[in-house]
C-alpha cells in the first residue's frame, strides 16, 4: 500500500513533513510526496499521485488565508479534491486549516501540526484498519481541537 502526501508552500507550516512523521509511526507504508505552490493545485497533484505515482489513498494538505477570496479559493479546491475522488474512484483526505481558525501565529502552528497529525492517523485507518472507523462513528470526532462527543438525547 502506498499514501500519497499532497502539500502546498503556501501553508506555513511543513504539513507534509508532520504527516510523514505521523504515517511512519502507525504504519510501515510506502509515501509520495509532491508539493505545489497553492491549494488550487492540490486536486491536479492528487490525481498525479493516483495515476502516475501508484498512490491507495493522499492527503491533501493546505493552509487557505484569512481573506474571504481565501475561502472561495478553498472552496473550489475542496470541489477540485471531490471530483479528483470521483475520477479514480479512491480516497483524499482533505486536510485544510483557514489561517483564521486560530487567535494567533501559536495557535495556528498548532492546530496545522496537530489536524495533519489526527488526519494521518485517519488515513491509516481508512486504508489499513476500516473497522477502527467503524468503531468511532457517531463519536463527534474532530481534528485539531477538542472532539465534540456524541450528542445527548
């Protein structure tokens, strides 16, 4: 099996670099990478990785600015990753933190560290151990701050 690892230079923090960390510490898999300027790139890099490079599964790791032309650049990304998983019919983790997400650079550091990390882990399970998912659904799991929990009736 092999994940690919789709990152941007745009993102100020080395995402890929975390989620290869974290990929070697829950699985003995075979990794690609290929980094592009920005998240507009990310679905094209995605289909590469299936195609070209023999990818089971990538990440698709960016960071969109703050700004609302930031969030609909984001959001036609996310429409890019969508349609690049319906043409090879295999899955993209989409990994994005808006740099508006956090109160400061610290934070944002943190959270882009920590949602790749909890990501990588999910792509594992995905590809490797699908009851482990199965297991946690309907768990209000989130990556990055706190899970959210099951909701009480």
């Amino acid at each position: 099996m092999k994940i690919g690892i789709a990152d941007t230079t745009f993102s100020r923090v080395n995402m890929g670099a975390v989620a290869i960390d974290e990929l070697r510490r829950h699985a003995t898999i075979r990794i690609e990478r290929y980094t592009v300027p920005g998240i507009k790139d990310l679905p094209v890099a995605c289909k590469k990785l299936f195609e070209e490079r023999g990818c089971d599964l990538v990440m698709a790791l960016g960071m969109p600015g703050g700004k609302d032309k930031d969030k609909l650049c984001a959001h036609e990304a996310s429409q890019g990753l969508q349609l690049a998983m319906l043409m090879t019919n295999k899955h993209i983790i989409e990994v994005f933190v808006h740099e508006d997400e956090a109160k400061d650079d610290r934070e944002l550091a943190w959270l882009l560290e920590q949602r790749t990390r909890e990501h990588a882990v999910n792509a594992v399970k995905l590809l490797l151990y699908p009851k482990e998912l199965e297991r946690d659904a309907g768990t209000g799991q989130r990556q990055g701050f706190p899970d959210a929990g099951p909701a009480r009736q």
